[in-house]
C-alpha cells in the first residue's frame, strides 16, 4: 500500500496543510479521501521504498526456566543471553516444596511421524499475553474493532422448586466466557420470576460465547444450581436483528464448567534422531476452584498416541507454576490425525480428581513450528442428554454490534455536515443533514439515532440548538396542539435522551428519598375494587381484615401523603434542575408561543414542557426506579403496584389534569381532588423553570461547562482496609467507612457528615478486579488498585454486604474508569501476607499479576461515556444501512422546496444529498483500507450511489 499526500498552495507563506490522502491499493489504486488535522498512519504500512513502519516492540519479562528442566525458550530480542547453571541454581534455593517435586520423564516410542501442515498455535483458542506489569490498554475510540453484546434478561418459567416450601427465589448469573459479568436480581418465592434487566457489554477483545445460569439463592448454605441456557457467537451473530426467544434450560455439569488458560510452549526440533516433541509446561491461571477452601490442588496430564505424562501436584492455589518439560519420542512416519491432548486436573487425596479443562494440539501444526503462548481450557464434548420442559425455561432478548471505529478525523466531515444547520441558520430546514438523517431512520433504530446525536452536540456544545431545531420543525408539522411531542419521532426521543443524561443526578435528588421510604414501607395500596385482596389489608390493622371502603380510604391517605411529597420535591427543585435543562425548557417554551400564539392555546406551552418532564421523565422513573439507578433491585408485586398508582398519577398531573374523568378507570375519580391542586402548583414550578439567565438564548452554541457529569454516581456503607501493614486482629482490619462514587473520584469517610475524607481519584485508577473469596475471612471483597503521582501502585480492599451488591459497585467503579489508560493487564487477586501471595504463592511483593484483569464494561443506553467518535461510527452504519431511503431522499429533493438554499463560507457547493453520500462514500474506502491492513472483512460493499436524476415537470 502507498501512502501520498497533495498539499495545497498556500499564499502569504503560511505552512501547507494536507488535504488529501492517495491511498494506492490492489484493488482500488486510485481512493482518495479528505483528510483534516494530523494524518494517521497505520502501523506496518509499506512506503514507496519498499520498507515497513513497524511500532517499537513491547519489553518481554522472561522468567528463565529452573534448574532440573530443559530451557526451551530463548530470548530472541537482540542481547538476549541463556541463563547460565549458576543463575539456575540461585533460583532453585528460592523454589517451594511443591515446586521441587519432580516426576520422572519418560521417553515412550510413538508410532506418530512428523508431518508438515498446519498454522502455528491455531488449536486451542490461543490467547495473547500481555506483557509488563504497566502496559497500557488501547483506547477503544482509536481504530479499535468493538463488539457490543446487548443482552436482556427478561422472564423465567416453569422452573423447578428447591425450596422446602415448594418455591425457589431465582436469580440469573450472565458470562461471557469465563468472565461473570452481570448478575440480576433476586425475585423471592417465584417459580415464573420475571427480571427484566438489560446489559449493553462493551467487549474489545471479541468474545466466544455467553451463558445465562438460573440459581436459586439460599441464605444458609451455597445457592442451589437450576440450570443454563449458552449461545455461541455464530448462533447471535446469525441473527442480524437479534435472538428474542424462549431458550430451555439444560443441566449443568461440572466437568463443562472450566475456565481459565494454561501457558504452554511446544516445539518439535529439527536436529536429532529421533526427533522429541517437548511439551513445556509453565503455568496455568484463573483455574476453577474446586475445593471448599477456594482453591484448587492443580497438576497437568498430557497424553499423546496412547502414552501419558503427568506434572506435579501444586497445593492450595488457582496459579500453578509448574515449569515442567515433558519429553515424546517421535517415530519415523505421518502423524496422521494424532493430537496432543493436555488436561488439568484438581487432584483430592479422597475420591476422583476433578476436571478443570482441556487443550488439544494436532501433532502436524507442532512439527511445522514451535508453538507458544496463553491457550483457553476447553471442557470435554459435552453429554448432556435432553432435559427441556423439565428445568423451566428462559427468555432471552440477544444482540450483536460490531463495529470498527476509524481515528477521530475520519468522522469530521460527517459531524460537520450535521452540526451545519445550527452553525449556519440561513439553511433551509429541508435541506439539511439533519433533515436527511431524520426521514431515513426506521422507528426500531430512531431511539439509538437520538441517543448518538445528543452525545454528539453534547460534545460539540450544541445540544440546546440541536433540540430547538428538531423542535421547530417538529412545530412546523403540528397542526393540532393537542398531539404535539405525542409520537415518538427524532425531536421528542432526542429530549427524551438529554433529559437522562444530563438530568439523572438531578432525578436522583429529587425523586430518591421519596422512592427509597415506599420501598422501605412496603404498605398496601389498592383503589381498584376488582384486585382488592382484603385478607393482605390484615397488616393495616390488628383487629382482622378491613372492609373494601376502609382498604380505599387508608391507600387514598397513602397515596396523597407520598403523591405530595414528591409534588413538594419537584416545584421545590427548581434551583437544582441542570442549567443545560432550563435553557432548553426556555427555548422550547419560546418556539410553542410562536407557533400556537392564540389565547385559547394558551396551555399548550405548559404542557409542551411537562409533557417531557413529567410523562418521559419523572413518571416512568416512579414506575421502574431500578432502570433509572435509583434502586438497585426491582420492586415487589406489592411495592410495584403502589409505584403504578403514583405514575397514573404523575401522569395526569404532566397532563395538567385536562384528561380526568375521560380514562377507562373510573376507580382512579378519588384522586382528582388530590390531583387538581398539584396541578396548579406545577404550572408555577414551569413558570420559574424557564425564568434563567443566558445570554441569547437559541442564538448561538451553550457552552460544555453548563454539563458537569460529575455528580455522585453511588454511595453507601462498605467496609474497607489498604493493603500492607501489620494487623494483630485480622478479624477487625475491615472498617465501616460512608462511600461516594461520582465520574472524578471514589471517596468515603467515617460517616455522611464527617469532613475528613479520603479520596481515590478515578484517573488514578488502574484495575478494579475481584478478590478471592479465601483471602480474607469477610466475602465479597473487590480491589482497587490506583497509581499516586510517583508512580507507585496502591491497593485497597472494599467488602460488601452481599454478592449482589458487590456486583454493583464492582460494575460502577469499572464504568467510572473505563476510558482510563494505562490500566495494568494482570493483577494479583489475592493479598501478600505471610511472606507470599496466596494467589499465585510467589514469594516477592512486587512479582507481575498472575491473573488478567477484565476490560469488560457494562454500559447502559445513555450513561456510558460521551464518545463522539463512537456515536458517529453508529450514525454512518444506520445510514448505510438506509441506503435506498437515502436515495430516494436524495431523487425527491428538498421537501416543500425546489430551491436549495447557498451554503455556507466554506462549504463545498451542491446538493446536501450529494455531499452526504461523498462522505459515506469516503467513510466506505477508510474502513475498506483498514480492513485490507487488519486482514479482517470489512463491512459490506455500499450500494451504488446513483446520480440524482432531474424532476419530471407537473401539469
């Protein structure tokens, strides 16, 4: 591939800045696309000299092979030198009792020739090592393949019970791989549990497979297993629109539970006769533990053509470092289609060992070349005999997205084309990218097209002008007030989004005491004469059951006390409401006068505000507060049916009470006296929302220092410990500390009110990662291990009440540190103590992680990082998808106009459907060119991009 750059003239001696790149390939060697900014160059690119750009390889840390085994692997980087017997045998002094113990190796004659054939380290899903304690993550926005897995969990049935009072409280337990990453919540004495829950996983590395387990959880004793549902790759990924279904659950064996790698070298020799294949054995890591101790007793056994070797036993750990050479003698002839098989085993001193995974090697790819790194342990061919309709069965909802994300620059032209319209007004609405954007996006993607523009202007500092265009023209087409923002186009989903994301710590202020006592309380409330259950009100009072009127009369006194405290909440909030909110309200309120100016529509600019606030924001997190982050488990039935009443009432409220009496549940007339009051009071909270301050409100971008995402995130009591020092009572090392999580730093202090804090800054962060659960006498203990200013790395231990919970700050501090860099590969998932880790069992302090950390991060729809990068790569692949819309947008011509409007300084001249499809065009070559460079596929070839042919005159 040839790289060429065209400068332009430039006048007044100013310096020449690229503006095109020449890219020369096979295929197409005459592409070409703009460029702004500093050019990329990918790595490994080949200059017209014939010579390659290779980035700087990364340090390699050897750990040279002990004395007694046979040092396979060399240093291949230049002073690389053997390690000399006396290096050997200083080591050999430091080695534990298990790691000395050695069993002979055998030299078995196999009939297996070698052959030649095969791909080095193919077999066994082989995974790359990071290298380095300190070696840094890619950013995903950078040229980075992402796969996004969207997963729901939504509803069981028919499980099993495993209860003695024939009930089970099921909950779901989702990984992907070997990583847990989700875990829902518990729904308590329900054998057809609905959940409900939804995980966007943002997985850089691809992943192979995902498994839902079903357990019931107990209080005493470990959780009763039900059953699994597992999907592979090529199963979600066959589907493009995604897998929505009722999945039956199957059994769970534990020899197809495995996990972890093994780090092997193979290597078959040249020289000699006869030729020796030499299996390396160095260590293995994240093993399943077996024992009830949390650990594992681990050896290796490797077979090959019918004989056996076998590693020794590593005692008390789930990182075995055997470092073990085992020897085969090969025979002349074909190998044929023998492998080499090596397994791990837990070994128990009582009953069969138990399986811990698997890694076959044909013996044609070792004798081709050696064979050398990290390999996925494999379980044995699964046996499992059909069990449907017996465990219950699973609904799932599944998506797969992947996407490749070009260098920032790459997506200039498309930003530009759609921020246009606000940086140059004088535009025809109907001619715009926005315009385009919004005709061509289905209903089913209008939701994630809107999330993506927020973020955009967000980023940009146009979001209030974004949403007064897309309001206007949503005016413009309202010719009824009375259905104005009622659909779910581009401009009341767009509100919809900026609204959570930049409103959520204001939601959680205002609506979070009101929710948390209603949870607490757990009172009954029924007004409905048709679900009134009489013998639950038996709790209201002591004297038996109550009547239907005295049930009616106590839910009518519960609901006016929480309805007006959260009535009292909101027009006492004003103050708190986000500045980036009241702008838009006042620009909203300023456009509806406009075009509905007469005094019979003199509601209509209440409601275009309170329709947004109360119906699509306040409202639906009072029905569902857990999917709004203001309660982390789902409510029950009880609790949820109260929550219903209160979002009806919400509801006519945001309504302005202009529909009661008009509904279907007459049940519900009680509550107007209640409502019309509440009404009165929000018109007056509306009135103060817009009275704000700015300067020129709609004329030009609001500044990005009016959005501050940086309120608390979560918060509550844990119990947390620093790592080092000398403890006399271990049992009390932990302290109950209040802790506050927001985007700038985990901070917690003897309590809420203290002053003195301590604080971890978020930047800092460098790994947040579980810990064993035989490390410390508590349970549910996670690590966070940061990076002060000098460079030196400092761990402290956080234990939570529950698993549960552990999940969920585990989950918010990795999202908080998501986009940090330099985040460490491995880490250590134990403590040193004792003189070694009781991990690994090494017996130095600063010896590299034995585990991988986990780059997985849970997402949500609207709370996951602004990353416009990201947010452009998803409106270029919903556009592309749209390629015959786009089209036929661009042969009808501007809607209601037959004239374009000039462009802008600076703009290239021609039709806004023209320009918009070169771009495309472009972004089709860049992410082919990369995709020729990578040796992956690209996306698939865009349709051609037909002329736009002239209009036919009317008569």
């Amino acid at each position: 591939m040839v790289l060429c750059l065209s400068f332009p003239i430039a006048s007044g001696g100013g310096g020449a800045l690229p503006t095109l790149a020449v890219l020369g390939t096979r295929g197409d060697p005459h592409s070409q696309f703009p460029v702004s900014g500093n050019l990329w160059l990918p790595a490994r690119c080949r200059w017209a000299g014939g010579h390659k750009a290779s980035p700087p390889e990364l340090a390699h840390r050897r750990i040279p092979a002990r004395s007694g085994s046979l040092a396979l692997a060399r240093c291949s980087g230049a002073g690389g030198e053997r390690s000399s017997k006396k290096n050997n045998r200083e080591e050999e002094k430091g080695r534990s009792d298990n790691e000395k113990q050695r069993r002979r190796r055998r030299r078995p004659v196999l009939a297996a020739p070698p052959a030649a054939g095969g791909a080095q380290g193919t077999p066994g899903a082989p995974v790359v090592a990071p290298h380095g304690l300190l070696g840094a993550r890619p950013k995903f926005a950078s040229m980075a393949k992402t796969t996004l897995l969207h997963c729901r969990v939504v509803e069981g049935k028919d499980l099993p019970a495993k209860d003695v009072s024939g009930s089970s409280d099921p909950y779901c337990v989702v990984k992907v791989d070997n990583e847990v990453v989700a875990r829902t919540a518990t729904v308590w004495k329900n054998l057809n549990p609905f959940w409900g829950e939804e995980y966007t996983l943002h997985l850089p590395r691809g992943f192979h497979s995902l498994t839902v387990y079903v357990l019931d959880e107990d209080t005493i004793g470990q959780d009763d297993v039900i059953g699994k549902v597992s999907l592979s790759r090529q199963q979600i990924s066959a589907e493009p629109r995604g897998i929505d279904s009722w999945l039956s659950l199957v059994p769970v064996d534990p020899d197809e539970e495995v996990q972890g790698e093994i780090h092997l070298e193979l290597q078959v020799p040249e020289q000699g006769h006869p030729r020796v294949l030499r299996c390396h054995l160095i260590e293995a890591r994240d093993l399943a533990p077996r024992d009830l101790s949390g650990t594992s007793d681990p050896f290796a056994r490797v077979s090959c053509c019918g004989h056996t070797l076998e590693t020794a036993v590593i005692k008390k750990t789930r990182f075995p470092h055997w470092d073990e050479v085992l020897e085969f003698e090969l025979a002349e002839g074909e190998p044929g289609e023998a492998v080499l098989s090596v397994e791990v085993w837990d070994w128990d001193i009582v009953g069969k060992n138990d399986f811990l995974g698997q890694v076959e090697f044909p013996l044609d790819t070792i004798c081709t070349g050696p064979t050398k790194g990290w390999f996925q342990l494999l379980p044995f061919p699964s046996t499992t005999e059909d069990h449907r309709q017996q465990l219950g069965t699973l609904r799932l909802a599944v998506r797969l997205v992947e996407d490749r994300v070009l260098p920032p620059h790459y997506y200039q032209p498309l930003i530009q084309l759609l921020t246009e319209p606000i940086l140059c007004p004088g535009q025809h609405p109907a001619s715009t990218a926005l315009t385009i954007l919004e005709e061509v996006t289905s209903g089913e993607s209008r939701q994630d097209v809107a999330t993506k523009l927020v973020k955009i202007f967000l980023g940009q500092g146009l979001a209030v002008p974004l949403l007064d265009y897309l309001t206007t023209r949503e005016l413009a087409r309202t010719t009824d007030p009375n259905t104005l923002f009622r659909s779910n186009s581009l401009a009341s989903k767009s509100m919809e989004q900026f609204m959570k994301v930049v409103g959520l710590p204001y939601l959680h202020e205002v609506l979070k005491p009101v929710v948390n006592r209603i949870f607490e309380e757990k009172k009954y409330v029924e007004l409905d004469p048709g679900k009134m259950d009489l013998s639950r009100s038996r709790r209201i009072s002591l004297k038996g059951s109550l009547s239907e009127v005295q049930v009616r009369e106590s839910s009518l006194e519960l609901l006016k006390g929480y309805l007006g405290d959260i009535v009292d909440a909101i027009v006492g909030s004003v103050e708190k409401c986000p500045l980036l909110m009241r702008v838009a309200f006042k620009q909203l309120r300023r456009r509806v006068e406009e075009r509905f100016p007469l005094a019979q529509h003199e509601e209509v600019q209440y409601f275009s505000i309170s329709g947004f606030l109360f119906l699509r924001f306040f409202a639906p997190a009072v029905l569902t507060p857990k999917l709004f982050s203001l309660r982390e488990q789902h409510a029950d039935p009880r609790t949820g049916r109260t929550l219903l009443l209160l979002a009806k009432a919400l509801q006519s409220i945001g309504n302005l009470g202009l529909q009661l009496g008009q509904g279907k549940e007459p049940w519900m007339a009680p509550l107007h006296a209640i409502l019309l009051p509440g009404v009165t009071r929000v018109k007056a909270f509306l009135d103060s929302l817009v009275t704000v301050e700015s300067t020129e409100v709609g004329e030009g971008p609001v500044p990005p220092a009016l959005f501050r995402p940086s309120a608390t995130i979560k918060e509550g009591y844990l119990h947390t410990r620093t790592a080092g020092g000398v403890t006399l009572l271990p049992h009390f090392a932990f302290k109950k500390r209040y802790f506050w999580l927001s985007t700038e730093a985990l901070t917690y202090s003897k309590s809420p009110k203290w002053q003195v804090r301590c604080s971890i800054p978020v930047p800092q962060m460098r790994a947040v990662e579980l810990v064993d659960e035989s490390t410390f006498q508590h349970p549910h203990v996670m690590q966070i291990v940061a990076q002060d200013a000098a460079g030196q790395l400092h761990t402290t231990y956080i234990q939570c009440k529950s698993a549960q919970e552990l999940w969920q700050w585990l989950w918010a501090v990795r999202q908080a540190s998501s986009t940090n860099e330099a985040m460490l590969p491995t880490c250590h998932p134990g403590t040193f103590r004792a003189g070694r880790w009781t991990c690994c069992l090494q017996p130095t302090c600063t010896a590299p992680g034995c585990s991988r950390t986990h780059s997985t991060v849970v997402l949500s729809e609207w709370s996951d990082p602004l990353d416009p990068t990201a947010a452009a790569q998803t409106l270029y692949r919903h556009l592309r998808q749209a390629g015959a819309r786009l089209r036929a947008a661009g042969a009808e011509g501007p809607e209601g106009s037959a004239v374009s409007e000039p462009p802008c300084s600076g703009q290239a001249g021609g039709p806004i459907t023209g320009q918009l499809q070169a771009v495309l065009r472009d972004l089709d070559i860049a992410h082919d060119i990369f995709a020729r460079r990578n040796g992956t596929p690209g996306p698939p070839p865009s349709p051609p991009w037909a002329p736009t042919p002239p209009l036919a005159p009317t008569t």
